[in-house]
C-alpha cells in the first residue's frame, strides 16, 4: 500500500446481486462501525429520554445523512471519521427532513385512501343488501362483503 492509496479499496458502483448487497451493507457497517455506532446512539438516546422523544423525529435525516456518508466515502475509498460525517449531513439536513415529511405524507394519504376506499365498500355492500334475502345477507357477512 503506498502513502497516497486509500485506506481501504474503494467499493466499484456496478450491478449486484442478492447476496453481493448483504455482504457489501455488512462490510461497509465493519469499515465504518464506529461512525454508524455513534450516530444511532445518538438518535437513540434521543428517542429513550423522554423529554427528547418527540424530538427523535427531527434525529432521523442525521441517521441517514450519516449511512449515506459513509456509503459515499466506501465508494471512494476513503476513511471517514464522527466529524468528517457531520460535516458533510449538516448542509443536506434541511433537504433530507423534507424528504422524510413528504414520505410521511404520502404514507398518510395512501392510509386514508385505503380507509375511504373500504368504508366506500362496506356502505355500498349494506346499501345492495338492505333488500336481500335473509340466506344472501347471512352468506355475504360470513364471507364478508357486509
């Protein structure tokens, strides 16, 4: 290894499979163990103390601010430390907590859209079987459309 090659092989960006990306996520969390330690302690003790609990939301973009990191320094090959980390998620904060409202956002509405959608069902199914025969009503509920 000569003075100016990285610490470690830099990770080549190309296709893998299956298993190839288990075993490069796990050797990216041993290359970097310490970095990726410090920032989920960090974001969990936020989330035990109870005081800070609803502050843990606000942790998260840190959590993957930091994972993104070091993904980028294993592609380049390079060592990257606690700070180095911070440096680099503290500009991109901003942008990766709207990235995780909006995620959340588009979570609850496809949440609400499933529940309008089945209480739709539901009153559309009590609505075709209020003239039903008593055999039809008693059939559809154990099958379940009423």
């Amino acid at each position: 290894m000569t003075p100016d090659s990285p610490p470690f092989p830099a990770l080549p960006v190309r296709r893998r499979e299956t298993l190839e990306i288990f075993d490069t996520a796990l050797k990216l969390f041993r290359r970097y163990m310490w970095v990726l330690i410090g920032w989920s302690a960090f974001v969990s003790v936020m989330a035990f103390v109870p005081l800070l609990s609803s502050f843990s939301f606000f942790a998260m973009p840190l959590l993957y601010g930091s994972v993104s990191c070091c993904v980028a320094a294993a592609v380049r090959g390079q060592k990257i430390t606690f700070g180095q980390c911070w440096t680099f998620t503290k500009p991109r904060y901003g942008a990766m907590l709207g990235v995780l409202l909006l995620s959340w956002l588009v979570f609850a509405l496809v949440i609400t859209l499933f529940f309008i959608a089945a209480t739709l069902i539901f009153v559309a199914g009590a609505f075709i079987l209020s003239n039903a025969p008593v055999p039809v009503i008693t059939v559809s509920s154990i099958v379940g459309v009423a």
